[in-house]
C-alpha cells in the first residue's frame, strides 16, 4: 500500500476511535455512570480582626429619616433573626427583623454560606454542615442567624450557625 494511502486509513481510523469515544463518554455522564465533577464556590477569604469587628455603617443614627426611634445598640452584634426571601446556590437572602441596625429597620439581608457553616433543624437535633445546608431551606422559614463577624450596621456577612424555627 503506497504511504499517502496508509497515513490516510491511518487518519480515518483515530478519527472514528475518537468519535466513538466521545459518544461513549457522553452517554455515561448522561447515564450517571460517570460523575460529573463539581466545581467549588469560592469560600469568602477570612478578614482580618480587626475587619471582623468593624461595624457596617446602614442603617446608624445620623443616616436614619428625620422622626425615625434610634435604638441603643452594643458597639458589636454577632447574632438577628430574620425570614427566609429567596434561596441561592451559596447565600440565602432574608428579611431581616432590624435588629442589627440603630434605626430598627428591617432590611434584606445577604447571608453568604461557607464549608464550616452549620444549619440546625428545630431543637438542633439534625444539622448540616457548608453548603449542604441550603437544600434544607423554604421561602418564608423563619431563622435565627449566628455570624463570626460584627453585624452592626450591615447587610451582607458570613454566617457560622443558622438555626431553623
């Protein structure tokens, strides 16, 4: 068989094993049979101390309406409650009761999920850990919120603990 001949059943056969190959691995990931890999939500790089305990500035006496009750707050705030809006891949989104901000505002609140957060069921018998725990949230839940920063005066933090009602 002259050589352009034999480079050309040559092309022709790896042409077809690939063809064959790529169909085949398709139809796996479609049955299942091979996983399909995941690719990780970035986890929120961990600030600083002092960044940490720094108050946002929503929502604190000087910015409030003319005629609107301030409320004494503590100069940090770990902790709020708040109902379930919208559920995302990496966040939940809630109303807020208003209880982190010095104009007693409810506000819509970011919670940003990480792989330490925790989600207890009722009675903290059951408990998720990362991510995992946003499949076991509804619109409307209500919640109470546990975070490793300073909430004051914010609407978008890291949540630790997420206890269901």
């Amino acid at each position: 068989m002259p050589k352009l001949t034999k480079n050309i059943v040559i092309g022709i056969v790896v042409a077809v094993i690939l063809i064959f190959g790529g169909i085949l691995i398709y139809a796996l990931l479609q049955k299942g049979k091979i996983p399909q890999v995941e690719v990780p939500l970035p986890t929120p790089t961990p600030q600083t101390i002092e960044g940490i305990l720094e108050p946002g500035t929503i929502g604190e006496i000087g910015k409030t309406p003319e005629g609107s009750p301030a409320i004494e707050l503590p100069p940090v705030i770990f902790n709020t409650t708040g109902i379930i809006t919208e559920v995302k891949k990496d966040r939940l989104m809630v109303q807020g009761d208003g209880l982190n901000f010095t104009d007693g505002i409810s506000r819509e609140l970011t919670l940003i999920f990480t792989d330490s957060t925790i989600t207890f069921e009722p009675g903290q018998k059951v408990r998720y850990q990362g991510l995992d725990g946003l499949k076991h949230f509804k619109k409307g839940e209500k919640i109470s919120i546990s975070s490793p920063e300073n909430i004051r005066g914010k609407t978008q933090f890291i949540v630790d603990y997420i206890n269901k009602f």
